[in-house]
C-alpha cells in the first residue's frame, strides 16, 4: 500500500482522503472490480456501480468527451488514484559500488598481503647483520611500499566504482528519456491529445488501437473488432475479444492485436495489475526499502538471475505506467513462453526464442580465461624462481640458519608474484567493454538508434544480413496519391491540385470516394497544419490513409466533417486492418436506412472480391473476370511499375431488415462494387541508395520484405540499388516463396529447400510476418555458410514480434512502429531511416575495433611486464619492476587505456571491409603480429638497460647486493622507460589493421589526448617527487632525454612492424557463393533463378539469344512509339512478342535435358519494368498468364 501523503498544487495542499472523498468511489473498490473477469465482471459492473455509464458518473468522467483539462482536478485524481507510475528501485549508493569493486579476488589478496607487508616493517629481529643491512633512513621509511599498495588499490577501487555509477547514472538517465518519449492517445474535451504516459490518471479516455501496450488497467467504453493477448498476464495464449457487454476488462501491460476502441482508465501505477506484480516480484522502490535484502543479483519474473541489470535497457514507458525498473510485460510473455517451450520444444512456425549470448561476450569470455591461466602460472613460477634462488643462496650456500627477517623477503616475493598476476589477468578488459558500449549507445542515441539491449549494439557489427521493410524505412513514409482509375478513365498527375481539379467524376461517385475513405480509416489518421518553413501539411497517424485523405482534401472533401457525422461509437461493425486481410471495411448506418460497408485494402485483393464496377456516369456495372485481367495489366500493372502502392475502394450496401451475421466476414466482404483505385507514391529516401551501396561494400546482403504488389517492390528496389537490372537475383512473392521452401503444397518447411532460395533471395512481395519469420529463421538456421549469417530484421507491426525476436538484432520503427514491436526489439529507429541502421553497423564495428585497439595495448603491456619480472626473478633475484610499480602501470593499462581507447568516433573505412564474423578470433594476425613486434623490442630495452644501463649512461648498477634491493637510478629509468614506451604505444594502438599513419583522427577524441597528456605529467610527477613511496629517485635531464628517446622510438619501430608481411585468407562473407558461371534455369513464378543448376552451352546461347531479343524488341518499341504514339498494348510489336518467344521458349524448355518443375507455365513472357508511362528498363524474365 502507498505511504499517506499530501499531494501539493499550487496553493492547496490535498491529502488522499481528502481527494477520495471527492469521488464515489476508492481505488480499493477499483482493484476488486478488475480482479473479476468475464460475465461476473459484468454483472458486478451493472449490479454495483450502474454499469459504464454509472462507473463514468462515480469518477466525475464524461465517456464520450473525456475530462476536462482542469489542473486541480488532476491534482485531486492523482492524490486520490495515485501516478502512473511505479517508484523505481533507488541506485546503488558509491560505497556499496566500492564494496563491489573489492570483491576482485586477486585485490584482496593484494591488500592482505599489503597489510602483512606494513605490519612487518615496523617489525626488526634482533639481528645485528639484518640491522646493519638497512640504513637509519631505509630503515625508517619500510612501511611506505605496504602503504603505496594500498593506496594504488584504493585508487584502482575508486576508478571503478566510479565508472561503474557514471554508467549507471547515464543509463538511468537513457531510461529517463525514453520515458519522456512515450506517449499516448487520450480524449480531452472531447479532442485526442497525446499525453505522456505517467501523465494518464484514473478517469481519463484513452484511444486504444492494433498494436498498442496498454499503460493502465481500465473498461471498454467503445470497441471495434478489438482483440487483445493477454498471454503475458494469464497465461492464455488464444486472443481474447474484448467488447462492452462481453469481457470489457482490460489489463496493463496486455497487447492489443486487432481492432482499436476506448477505455476508461481504472487503475493506474501501483495499483494497476502490472503494478502489482512488481510489487509481488520485490522490484519497487517501497518494497525494496522494506525488505532491504543483500542481493547484488536480481531475478526476473522466471527466477532466473541477472547478474548485471545494465545489461538490458527496456522501455519501461511502455508499461503500467513509468518505471525505472527494468523489467516489462514482455519479461513476463517471455516467462510463459520460455515454460511452454521447455515441454513443447522449439517448432518452425513461431515463439519467441531467448537470444544466445553475444559474440563480442562469447570471444571475450574465452580469451580472458585463457590470458588468467597463462597468468597465473607465470606468477606462480615467478614466486617459485624467486623462493628457490633465495633459498639455494641462503640455506644451502650459505648454510644460514632460519631467521625472521627472512619472513619480510617472503612476502615481497609473494607481492611481486600477485602484482604479476594482477597486471596479467585482464580485469580492465570488462570495464572497456562496458565503457565502449556506453559510449557508443550514448552517441546511437544522437544518430537516431535507441538502444535497449546493450550486445545488440556489438551484434552489428558481425551483420551480415538486414532484413528491411520498404515502408518508411528505404522510402520517406510520406504517402501521396499520383494517380487514379475512377469512371473507367486513368489520371495521372493528380497530386498537383490544379491536375486535381480536372478530374470530372459524377457527384454520386465522388460522395462514395469522400466518405469511403474519410469513414474507414483510422480516425486518428489527420492531416494538421504544415509546421514552419514547410508547405506540406504534416501526417499523423497511418501515412496511406494520410495520403488518402489528402486526396478527400484534393477533391474539395472535409473529411471531419463527413467524421462528425459518423462518430466511431455508432459504427456496425469494423474489420480492421491486419497483415491476413490486407484490407480494412467499416459498417454503418446511413440516414437513408440503408446500412453500407466500405472496404478499402492491396487492390489485386479487394478487385477480386468485387462483382460489379462504377462506369464513367456513376452507374453500377457488372464486373466480370475478364474486366478483371484487363484492369490488372491496364491500371494496376503499370502503377505498380512506376512504384506505386496500388489501393482500392469498394463498397457493399445490405438492407436495414435482413442484416447478415458479421462474424461470417467471408461471405459479408464479399459481392463488393469497385469505386477507384489509387495509386500512392512513397519516394525513396534520397540517401537510402548510398547506405544500401555501402552495405554491399560492407559485405551485407539487403533483403527487402513488404507486403507490396511485386511490381512495386521491384521498382522501389531497383531505386534503392538493392538489385540492379542485369542481377540474376530472385524477386518472390510470398506465396511462391513458401512453395519452395516445402516439399508438399502443406508440408513441413525444409531447411535444405529455404538453403537453395535465400542466398540469391532480393525481395520478398506480398508477405506476411509469417514469412518474414520463416526467412529470418532460415537465414539464421544455415548451414550453407561456413560461418552463421548474424541477421538484422527491422520491423513496426505486432506480428513482426516473433521474427525481431529471432534476429540477431531486431529494429522496431520508433515512428509506426507498434508498442508491442518495440517491446521485441533490440534497437528502435528513432526516425525509421535505413540509414540509421547502417550508422548502427558503423558502431557496431567500432565496439569490436576499440575492445581489438585495447586488446592489442593490453596485451603488449602483459607480455612485457610478465616476462620482465619473470627474467629479473631468474637472473637478477628481483623483479625490476616494484610491485607498486606495476600497479601504477596496471592502472594505466586498465583504467585510464580503456577510457581513452574505447571512445574513439567510428569512420567511414569501417565500412569497406568483411564483417568480423562469428569464428573470426578477436586477435588477427596484424594484431598478433603488433604485440609480439612491440613486445620484443621493448623487452629487449628494457634487458639492454638492466644489463648494460649502468655502463652506458655512467649510472651506478642497481641490481641487489646480498638480497637487499635499494630504489636507484638504474630500476627508476627501467620503469620509466617501460611507461613511456607503453604510452606511446598507446598511440600506435589505436590503429589496428596495419595504418602507417597513427596520428590520424587523433585530435578527434579530446578523452583520449586528454588521458594520455594527464598519464604522462603524473609520470613526472611518481618520478621526480614519488620517492621511495615508488622505489624511484629522480633522474637527470639527460636521463629523462634518453626515457623519451626510447619511447618514441616505439612509433619509429612500429612504421617497421607494419613492413613485415602478414598472410591473409580471406574467408567468403555475405550470402555464399556466387553463381557467376551460370544462368536462370527454373525462373519459376515471379523469380528469375534457381541457383546450384548448370546448364549446356546451348541453352546458354538459347537464353542469351532471348535476351538480346528483347533488347531489340526494346530498341524498336521506343522507335515506333516515338512515331506513332500508339499505346503499348495495341502495338505490333507484342504480336511479334507474343508469336515469337513462346516459341523460342518453347523449342528451350523441349531441348535441354531437365525436367521441367510442375509449376511453370509453359509461355513465358518478357517483361520489363515501366519506370516512365512507357519506357521500359531493366528486363526480367516473369511467368504469367496469358
């Protein structure tokens, strides 16, 4: 239960029972009520408050107007029904960040051993050779080197809590605003506004569509055909009907799959169902306060455990209100599902699959294991090397008995062996990981890419395929009407309002256009104002019924007007649209008693349906087969082939006194007669065609998936540069394309069938979500390559939930997208852009190249800090680098390296080479190849100055005399030379694929200059002034002159590097083979090849002499029609046409020694596609009917 508090507002300070008081009735009473389903609800309802009407009057709401925007009444709903939204969990306070950051095994085992260390100092035995081994001053100053451990310690522990409360500030402020994002549709004095979601209180009027994730608990007031999955909560997987007299309840969190209507919210926040659970499930700011549990896990809705919750961001807007939780409705669908799948198991048509971990997450697991172990046997033989050599000398050289002061060397040599494990395990390399994925979904955000799943951002960048919708996504999303077939005449031009004008239609049949369209559309379809500085009125809502209401408006028509007369409450019935029908009707009751239907969907589906036509005077004709096949090849063909998105309006008038049964939808959508056809135009985005040409570069295969005429879809591809007119690649409608994938008409899909389609599959028309899943699974599913295709999917419908779940990486349209295709998606399209999706690879490459450039770095740091103690252990019977030391330079390696490393701003070059790939290792042979080269020379520095330091730069040898180790100059410019080459192999580093020059882009990322300046005056700094708190002394100018000699020469020694020659095997990316030694054999229905078939030297000539052909053909038609002008359909040359290739054909398929597959036609025709009225390009082979 909510704590009691005053709600402020303005002036008045409301108590809850004040505001409760206002109202007829409690929140209480408003939980009971949604708790009860079905007809008992209903007769609670009735029985208790007086039913909808009733219920309305308790909350002071008007069901048909909504409330009025009267602050001090919201204040008072607020007070008395609590906000939409559920407190989220308070973050973790810094200290408990700290208290993570020590749980590091190997650091508490470095602050025991520090401990030990300073404990020991102020220890002496009463030994007069160990006391006359140590000078006063020495003697005084032991304990620093135990108390600079633990300082470096404290600071590597107040780094990485740091950055991990920066990271969690930055995604609870991502989450933030992706909460101020969502909005929702809601009835204010009587005007649909879009309100923020936390803003919807108990009594508002929410407009409720297909689509749509309920954000509050609430009643229907208003229903049409609406349908909704409340699998999420209940666990019923079969869609429920939801109407005013049956079921009207309906739940947060739950999905509306069809229809659209209104409710009166109920219950809000908390106190909603959603709410609820989340209070059931512990992951609210009260319950959390009240249990105050010690878990640094959380578990979701199915008990399992989440170890990081920033791994996952979700769209908590979306929800029963606002939360900063990140669990959602969806979790919990996910829950039910995954429960059914463990016993039913997964099948071919559907379910969402919980996706396997990342790649990048996947290589970086195994390589991090493999650099511990390697690690740690260094370390354990560095202490085992130094013990014994110590032990030989001592004890059995020089026969020395025990003594305690041998107890003090012990646990330096066990300190110099932990700091050479810590320096080699790669602890820093998670917190790059982490660093380089924030940066990059921080920047995403800017290029219009919201990112909710963390590994979606790296998944990218092994894209090998995406997956695309046409609509919005490679074309404007702006809908227009060009053209029209209305009183047997074709207008073209019609977007112009002068050309508009002309179009002289009968009185009746414009009514029927105005109101057909006006009334079955979405009412919150509109067309508003033009903003500033743009001339064109904005579209809100569905952008094809915006372009069809443009026409209404082009035609002297006020669609409101026409709206106000037929309100959404008095409709008969509505069939929404859907991905089945591909066609919307609406039923009403017109004033003459005449009860109509309009319809209105893809026009090849609604002609079919359609028995009679208007004529050119407004009269009703019959509409026969033939008419039909005329209308197809004369309007709808052509429009398709200028790509147009062809829609029809028809209508149905039934008499008042024998209504049929509307749940027959079959026989009621059905006898229609046809008004129009229109033809929409939805331009190319004018940068698609570049983003798709750098993708080929890329090595990723776009694949278009619409539900558009395959005319369309052809020529809206062949703008995007998706195929080109002399590819070989298949264009498929969808019902051909599940031909070939199953071996019977209704058989089971078959991997080796979908295997021999996708590769050289382009474009998928006429398809359902359906296929679009069967697609993206197959694709997935492969083993045609020999590495698996990462597959990208974008998509805005319900429907395409399972097959964004399935992706790689799913993109939901943050723009049409639906609620419920957004809670499925990895990453939403802000402005539904394709190339944004293509600047989402370019970060994703860039994840993999800066966790590659700190690899590189990391690694050379390791082997050359590893090796060195190593060396010094065996020969020398020190390490030459002090266990502080090398935690400074594990500081620099770790930390500040990641930091500086992997926020670097990707280029375009990421975009000319092969995606990595799934088994690609993440360390290539260049980066191999740079850390063996640099880690030998530096090395072999670091050994020159240890051996022969002293004689060279006339410096006293600082090598231990009888066990006892002093800081000199000689060890103090061994670690300096060995930071300073390690910083300026930083800047080698940040060019990984063997680029001369380093320097490139550098002043583009200040963090990195930044870093790498403040490293180099700390350096300084320890040196001149860290005293024996770092074992140092200062040096000399010309000692320093020398240090920055040899760590330039890093640079100067890389341009070296680069010359050694690398072998390179380029592995086959993208979409396999490529077929470039055959041609089409089985062009099948609307496809041109079958790939995998050879054929004879012959038939080649055969295809090749059709081919020809019809580019003569081409030459003469474009001749002639330039002489006579005459329509393409009476010239003579589609009577040479059709005399001539059918026989060729013909005398083709006869002579060539394969069986012809059952479903070719035998005539095959030429077509072309019409880019202008009459001028054809790019020539395809298609199979149709004469």
């Amino acid at each position: 239960m909510a704590k009691k508090k005053k709600i402020t507002h303005g002036a008045n300070d409301i108590s809850p029972e004040e505001a409760r008081r206002e109202f007829g009735i409690s929140y209480d009473e408003l939980e009971k009520l949604m708790q009860t389903r079905g007809h008992e609800g209903i007769l609670k309802l009735n029985e208790s408050y007086g039913g909808l009407a009733g219920l309305g009057q308790k909350l002071k709401t008007n069901l048909i107007t909504g409330l009025a925007e009267d602050e001090t009444d919201l204040a008072l709903r607020v007070a008395a029904f609590g906000r939409n939204e559920i407190p989220p969990k308070p973050p973790k306070t810094f200290f408990r960040l700290m208290f993570d950051a020590l749980q590091d095994i190997t650091l508490v085992i470095l602050i025991i051993c520090a401990i030990i260390s300073f404990g020991l100092s102020f220890y002496h035995p009463t030994d007069e050779t160990f006391q006359a081994e140590l000078k006063p001053k020495e003697a005084n100053v032991e304990w620093i080197e135990g108390a600079a451990i633990i300082i470096a310690v404290i600071v590597v522990v107040l780094v990485t809590a740091f950055n991990d409360w920066t990271k969690e500030r930055q995604f609870r402020g991502l989450q933030s605003k992706i909460e101020s994002d969502q909005k929702f549709n809601v009835v204010k004095n009587n005007t649909v506004k879009q309100i923020l979601i936390k803003d919807i209180v108990v009594g508002d009027i929410c407009q409720i569509k297909y689509g749509d994730l309920l954000p509050a608990d609430g009643v229907v007031v208003q229903s049409n055909d609406l349908k909704v999955d409340e699998s999420s909560l209940t666990g019923e997987s079969d869609l429920i009907k939801k109407h005013e007299s049956k079921d009207p309840f309906l739940l947060s969190g739950t999905h509306i799959m069809e229809g659209s209507g209104k409710m009166l919210v109920l219950a809000v926040g908390e106190h909603s169902q959603t709410g609820m659970i989340f209070k059931l499930l512990g992951a609210t700011k009260e319950d959390d306060e009240e249990k105050k549990a010690p878990k640094n896990k959380k578990e979701n809705a199915n008990g399992r455990v989440d170890a990081d919750a920033n791994e996952r961001l979700v769209t908590p807007g979306l929800n029963a209100g606002s939360t900063g939780n990140n669990l959602d409705a969806t979790e919990l669908q996910e829950v039910a599902i995954d429960q059914e799948k463990e016993t039913a198991g997964d099948d071919d048509t559907g379910g969402f699959k919980v996706k396997e971990r990342s790649i990048l997450q996947a290589k970086l697991t195994k390589l991090a294991i493999q650099i511990g172990y390697a690690g740690m046997t260094i370390a354990i033989l560095t202490v085992i090397v130094l013990l014994v050599r110590f032990s030989v000398e001592e004890f059995i050289q020089r026969r020395e008995r025990w003594s305690n002061k041998y107890f003090n060397r012990f646990v330096r040599y066990l300190i110099t062996g932990i700091t050479v494990l810590v320096v080699a395990v790669p602890e820093g390399l998670p917190l790059a990981v982490t660093i380089s994925l924030a940066y990059a979904v921080k920047k995403m955000m800017i290029d219009n890419n919201l990112v909710r799943h963390l590994d979606a951002c790296e998944t990218m960048g092994n894209a090998t395929a995406i997956c695309s919708d046409k609509t919005g996504t490679l074309t404007t999303n702006r809908m227009t009407v060009v053209q029209v077939y209305v009183g047997e005449k074709h207008w073209k031009n019609v977007e112009n309002p002068i050309r508009a004008k002309e179009i002289s239609i009968p009185d009746k049949t414009k009514d029927i256009i105005l109101e057909g369209i006006s009334v079955n559309s979405s009412y919150a379809s509109k067309l508003l104002a033009p903003p500033e500085k743009e001339t064109l009125p904005k579209q809100v809502g569905n952008k094809t019924e915006c372009g069809l209401l443009g026409f209404v408006v082009g035609l002297n028509g006020n669609y409101n007007d026409i709206r106000q007369r037929y309100p959404e409450e008095k409709f008969v019935h509505v069939y929404t649209f859907n991905s089945v029908r591909k066609s919307m009707s609406t039923v009403i009751q017109r004033p003459d008693s005449i009860v109509r239907m309009y319809t209105k969907g893809a026009s090849e589906i609604v002609l079919k349906k359609c028995k009679t036509i208007l004529n050119r005077n407004g009269e009703i004709i019959p509409f026969s087969n033939v008419d039909y096949d005329r209308l197809v090849q004369t309007v709808i063909e052509p429009m398709a082939c200028d790509g147009l998105r062809t829609i029809c309006v028809a209508y149905r008038d039934f008499p008042s006194d024998k209504l049929p049964d509307w749940d027959d939808e079959a026989n009621v959508v059905d006898q229609l007669t046809c008004v129009c056809i229109c033809g929409i135009e939805d331009p190319v985005r004018p940068e698609v065609p570049e983003a798709i040409a750098k993708c080929r570069s890329a090595g990723i295969t776009v694949r278009m998936v619409t539900g558009d005429n395959v005319n369309t879809a052809r020529s809206i591809a062949l703008k995007c540069g998706i195929i080109s007119p002399n590819d070989s690649f298949l264009v498929l409608e969808g019902k051909e394309f599940n031909r070939r994938i199953r071996a019977k008409p209704d058989g089971e899909i078959e991997q080796n069938l979908i295997d021999k389609v996708w590769p050289s599959l382009r474009v998928l028309a006429r398809s359902s979500p359906q296929d679009k899943y069967v697609l993206v699974k197959g694709i997935i599913a492969s083993k045609r390559n020999p590495t698996r295709e990462v597959v990208a999917v974008t998509g805005d419908g319900t429907n395409d939930g399972p097959a964004l779940k399935k992706a790689d990486v799913g993109f939901a349209m943050g723009i049409q997208g639906t609620d419920v295709a957004k809670e499925a998606s990895d990453i939403i399209l802000v402005d539904d852009n394709f190339n944004s999706i293509v600047k989402a690879v370019m970060w994703g490459r860039n994840v993999y190249d800066s966790i590659a450039k700190f690899l590189q770095f990391q690694l050379t740091v390791n082997v050359v800090a590893v090796f060195c103690a190593f060396i010094g252990a065996c020969i020398v019977k020190e390490s030459p680098l002090r266990a502080v030391q090398m935690l400074w330079v594990n500081l620099i390696m770790d930390t500040l390296a990641s930091l500086a490393l992997a926020t670097e701003v990707p280029t375009e070059e990421l975009l000319t080479r092969k995606p990595y790939g799934r088994t690609r290792p993440l360390i290539s042979r260049t980066m191999m190849k740079n850390i063996l080269g640099h880690a030998i020379y530096q090395l072999a520095i670091m050994l020159f100055i240890l051996f022969a330091g002293p004689k060279v730069f006339d410096m006293d040898d600082g090598r231990p005399v009888n066990n006892v180790f002093k800081p000199s100059e000689h060890f103090t410019m061994i670690f300096n030379v060995f930071v300073l080459m390690t910083l300026f192999n930083e800047i080698n580093c940040r060019k990984i694929h063997g680029e001369k020059n380093v320097f490139r882009g550098i002043f583009t990322n200040p963090i990195f200059y930044g870093i790498w300046i403040v490293t180099f005056v700390v350096q300084i700094l320890l040196v001149q002034y860290g005293s024996f708190a770092f074992a140092c002394v200062a040096l000399t100018f010309e000692q320093w002159m020398w240090c920055l000699f040899f760590g330039v020469t890093v640079l100067v020694w890389n341009q070296v590097v680069n010359l050694i020659p690398v072998t390179r095997h380029m592995p086959k990316w993208g979409s396999g083979e490529v077929y470039s030694q055959t041609l089409p054999v089985d062009l099948g229905q609307e496809g041109q090849t079958r790939p995998g078939t050879s054929l004879t030297k012959g038939q080649i000539l055969w295809l090749r002499g059709i081919t020809r052909l019809q580019t003569q053909l081409r030459v003469i038609k474009a001749f002639q029609d330039s002489i006579d002008r005459q329509p393409p359909e009476y010239a003579t040359l589609d009577r040479l046409r059709a005399a001539t290739v059918p026989k060729l054909t013909s005398f083709y398929y006869d002579n060539r020694p394969l069986t012809r597959p059952h479903s070719l036609n035998p005539i095959i025709t030429i077509n072309t596609n019409m880019t202008d009225n009459h001028q054809p390009s790019s020539p395809t082979f298609e199979n149709t009917q004469l």
